[in-house]
C-alpha cells in the first residue's frame, strides 16, 4: 500500500455562537437571525403535550390580573361613594340617614376593607377564586347594610352591585358565580320583606329587587361566558407565540449550521448578521470588523457591480488567505428595496468533494464489476502458471517467465483487492480494546506470518491500560498497511527499517495508535495529497491504501494524520475513541 492523500484544512472543532452582538470574540455578530441590528430576542422554551394545562393557568393568570384589578378598583370607588354620602353636609337632605353614626362607621369600614384589598391585589393574583368569593361576600353585604343605613339610593346601590356580580362571574367558576347572583338576589328580596319601616311601597320594591335579581343571573351568565372566550383567545394567543418563537429558533439555528455562507449587508456596505460559515470564509474577522469594504474588497466590488449593472459575476473568488474559493449570489431583502441586500457565500471545496464522492462511488461501482470479471481469468492464470513451475522439463529461463508471471498475478490480485475494499463499506463492530496488549499481540502475530530478515518491528507501550473502541478487524487491516508501508518505505538507503508500533495517551487523554519509522520522511508537497485516492509516488502503486486505511478509521469515529518526526522518519497517528464512563469498568477485549 502506497502513500497518498491531503489533509481537510479546516478544525475538527466548532465555534459555539454567540447569542447577542459581539460578544464572542472569535464570532462577532449575532447569529443567523436576518433581522435588523440589535440584540436578539429571549428564547421561548420549545412547548411539550404537558405543558398545555400550564399553558392554560398562565392564560388564566393574564386574565385575572386585569380584572382583578379592575374589580378592586372598582369596589375602591364604591366604597368612596357611601363614604361621601355618608358624611353628606347638614344642609342636604338627600339621603336620609335614620342612623347617621352606624351609616358613617359601615362606610369607613368598607372602605378600609376596599383599601386592604386594593394594596394586596399583586400578592394574591395566584389565588383569584377565594380572593373574588371573599371581595363578593364583602360586596353583598355592604350592598345590605347601605340598604338599611341608605334607603334612598337602594335603585344605585342594586346597580353596583350588578357590577360586582359581573365582573365576579369573569373569574369564577359557573356554579360559584350562580351562588353569588343568587344570594345577592335573595339578600335583595329578604330586605324588601323585613322593611317594616316604609309599608306603602314595599310591593315595588319587591317587583324592583324581583327584577335585579333577573339581571344578576343574566350579568353572571353571560359574563361568565365572555370570560371563558377571553381566556381560551389568551391561552391560544400564548401558544401561537410559542410556536412563532420555537419556529423562528429553528430557522436561526438551520441558517447558523448551514454550510453555505450567508450575510445581510445594508446600503452603506455595513455587515449586520452572518453565520459560521461566512465567518469563516471571510477569514475570521474580529467583533469591531463589519465594513465589508475592509473585510472584502472583491465581494464589496461585485456588490456594487450587481447593484448598478444587475449583473452577476458566477467566478469564483478567495476572500481572505487560507481560505476556499467561493462563489458569491446576491438578493435583495426585499422586493425593489436595495436598502438590505443578502449576499450567499456557496464554498466551492463542498461541491469539489461532493462531486469526488460521487465520482468514487461510481467508480467503486464500477471497478467492482470489472475486478469480479478479472479475477476469474486470472485464477486460471495463477494456477497454471503454478503448475508449469512445477514441471521438470523447464530450463532456467522458462522458470524465470514463469516466476515474473506469478508475481504479476500476485500484483494484479492486490489490484483487485484494493477496487474491490473501495466498493464495499463493511458496516463497523466496535469493541472496547487494551491497546497495549493489543499492539503486542499484533507484533507476534505479524512476524509469525511474515519474514522479516534484519528489520526491526517492536510494540511499545506504558504500564497503564490504554482503552479505545473500535472494529478489531477494521484496526488490525489499517495497522496492517500501514506498518507494510513503514516497513518497505521506511528505511534509509542500505539500512534496515526499524518500525515502533506505540499505544498511548495524548495529553487530552485520548487514546493513540502510532506506526513510526526512522526512514527519509515524506516531502510536504507529497504529504499534503498522500490521503486523496488514486495518488501515488510508486511505479506499480494504486493510489488506495491511504485512502481506505483513512476511510475505515473515520468509520470507527477515529482520525488517522500524518505527523512528520523531528530528526527525520514519518509518524502515522491514529487518535480512537474513549471508551464511555459507564462502560469502563467492562473487561476489555485485548485481541482482534
């Protein structure tokens, strides 16, 4: 197996994003969100089935904090109203006060009650029901008192009352609220029937608190009603704004994860949102950095261009050092207002390697079928050949044709093999391995089942278990070709190869494996490719060892680089996976 291939330019970590504007020094603006400057908006939590009866007491809560407040208030000014009649000048005569002392303390005393439950209104908001039962029962029994102590406006007071009861009926429950209108009503009528006092006017009021009565039950009714609607509207309103929120939550974080760039740029060139990926593309700019003049000249010229002319220039462009070329798409924000304009970044190196993906697919496919075809012909060619070597009649010439046959074939079908590993993805079985004994058991193996002569192959590892998961099959094929590369490449002109198979721990603490030689190195111009498939600096090389060795090692959730040793030789480092915290008490499988 060959050496080939080119390392991914960019990190395997993520930036996290940041929420509000420039406050991440590595992303400073705020997010996807193509809204106007300015911080962003709170996050709504995501609505859950159990959280609609919460949903529910929250809209109730809404509704009862204003009429709540509405009905204290209220009971408030009425309070004032008998307070002021009862303390009327000497020289009126409207109303007529049998009882002027008792008229006077009734009314302080409603209104102190009337003023206690306007100061604690904020604190019992969480309990309306009992709050409005209590402020009713006052109510109607005020409503009694002023009766008797203020017969003259008993037509007012019947009236206030059946404001009360309505503005009651908001809140309660349906039964409570037909309680309250009934016993407001039969207060009413049992004061018609116990007023001994004015006898040639008490079957009126009898008829006129009939009709109060009347109109209680009806305030109540439809109030209640009106209620219920208010409060079913809130609750739907609440959970429509929820659901807005949720939705605009998850079109923020689609646009931040997307992989194409995006900005909104306004009519002086002034950056106000953009994404990871145009944050990147543009060179990492610092938070005080949003004059895309300064952060890119080329973009803000063909900005200006399409903004003047209409025309798109589809070529594409570098917008900062180190990073891919891309080609930029403008729109406007919206119809025929060029006030806002959002400019896409389409990162070319994503559609290269989406286009080699499907280029190797295809071909895997297809080489495949064509290896599966050859085989069997040169089977035939292997085996006869083998048995016209073993013939006695060959001179040395015709055995040496026969040799260079052989050793075709063996090449050809190494050829085969390696097609036919591009074109099969064995799907992965990862054990929790002990990488230490695990490379010992490799060494042994490998030298029992390979001659080795003056080379030196060794496994080192610590005293401490080094734990990793991974496929053992998939581990013990990558290691295999990488220590037959170290071993035939490896080496210095005349010398023999010394190759250390190392498990160990990184500082982070991640498992490694490493097949380190002592030989020439590889040139960085070779080492920047020796990963892509179909490269090779070998005469008689595929260009897929690498390639596959790469590509199994990312199936197992591991990485496999190239690391060039100081002092001369080549490193291939293989950082795995931890085992989880649950499971590494487990025994560990220590062979493939």
């Amino acid at each position: 197996m060959e050496r080939g291939g080119a390392a991914s330019p960019w990190p395997r970590g993520r930036r996290k994003p940041a929420r509000a504007a420039c406050r991440d020094p590595r992303g400073p603006y705020t997010g996807p969100s193509l809204r106007p400057e300015g911080p962003t908006a709170e996050k709504h939590p995501v609505s859950t089935p159990a959280s609609s009866s919460a949903l529910r007491i929250s809209a109730s809560q809404g509704t009862a904090r204003h009429e709540l407040f509405f009905f204290n208030y209220f009971r408030l000014g009425q309070a004032a109203v008998y307070t002021a009649l009862a303390f009327r000048p000497e020289h009126m005569n409207w109303p007529a006060l049998p009882e002027p002392v008792f008229a006077r303390l009734f009314a302080l005393a409603y209104l102190l009650a009337a003023l206690v439950l306007v100061a604690r209104t904020r604190r019992t908001l969480h309990r309306p029901v009992l709050i409005v039962s209590i402020g009713l029962s006052l109510d109607i029994v005020a409503a009694l008192l002023a009766l008797v102590l203020m017969h003259d406006v008993r037509m007012g007071v019947a009236m206030m009352l059946a404001v009360n009861i309505a503005t009651g009926a908001l809140l309660l429950p349906f039964r409570l609220s037909m309680f309250f209108a009934a016993l407001a009503t039969l207060g009413m009528l049992g004061h018609s029937f116990f007023d001994l006092a004015i006898v040639d006017v008490s079957d009126r009021e009898f008829a006129e608190y009939g009709l109060f009565g009347a109109a209680y039950f009806a305030c109540a009714s439809l109030c209640y009603v009106l209620g219920r609607n208010i409060r079913a509207s809130e609750a739907l309103a609440e959970q429509r704004g929820i659901d807005l929120a949720n939705l605009s939550q998850v079109n923020e974080l689609i646009i931040r994860r997307m992989k194409t760039g995006v900005l909104l740029v306004d009519e002086g060139n002034r950056i106000h949102q953009l994404n990871e990926s145009a944050w990147m593309l543009m060179g990492n700019p610092s938070a005080d950095q949003r004059d895309l003049g300064t952060l890119a000249p080329e973009l803000s010229r063909r900005l200006y261009h399409w903004r003047t002319s209409g025309k798109l220039d589809e070529s594409a462009t570098m917008l900062a050092d180190g990073t891919p070329e891309v080609v930029p798409r403008f729109t406007r924000l919206a119809p025929n207002d060029d006030s806002h304009v959002l400019i896409f970044l389409d990162d070319t190196s994503l559609v290269s390697r989406r286009a080699e993906e499907l280029t190797l697919s295809s071909l895997g496919r297809l080489s495949a079928s064509i290896a599966h075809e050859i085989r069997n012909p040169l089977a035939a060619i292997h085996y006869s050949a083998q048995l016209l070597a073993e013939s006695t009649d060959m001179n040395d010439t015709d055995l040496r044709m026969v040799e260079i046959i052989n050793n075709h074939c063996s090449r050809l079908n190494e050829i085969i093999e390696n097609i036919l590993q591009l074109s099969r993805r064995e799907r992965s079985r990862p054990e929790t391995l002990d990488l230490g004994k695990w490379v010992h058991h490799f060494v042994t193996e490998y030298r029992q089942g390979n001659d080795l002569g003056l080379d030196i192959l060794r496994a080192v590892s610590g005293s401490e278990p080094v734990a990793a998961v991974a496929d053992p099959q998939h581990l013990q094929q990558v290691i295999w070709n990488l220590v037959q590369n170290a071993l035939r490449y490896g080496r210095m002109p005349g010398e023999p190869a010394r190759v250390m198979l190392v498990a160990r721990h990184s500082e982070a603490g991640i498992p490694i494996l490493e097949v380190i030689d002592r030989g020439p190195g590889i040139p960085p111009k070779v080492a920047a490719q020796i990963f892509e498939p179909f490269f090779t600096t070998h005469e008689y090389g595929t260009g897929l060892g690498l390639y596959l060795a790469r590509q199994m090692t990312e199936a197992n959730q591991a990485a496999l680089e190239y690391v060039r040793v100081a002092g001369g030789g080549s490193c291939f480092r293989i950082s795995l996976t931890p085992p989880a915290r649950t499971a590494a008490a487990a025994p560990m499988a220590a062979q493939a």
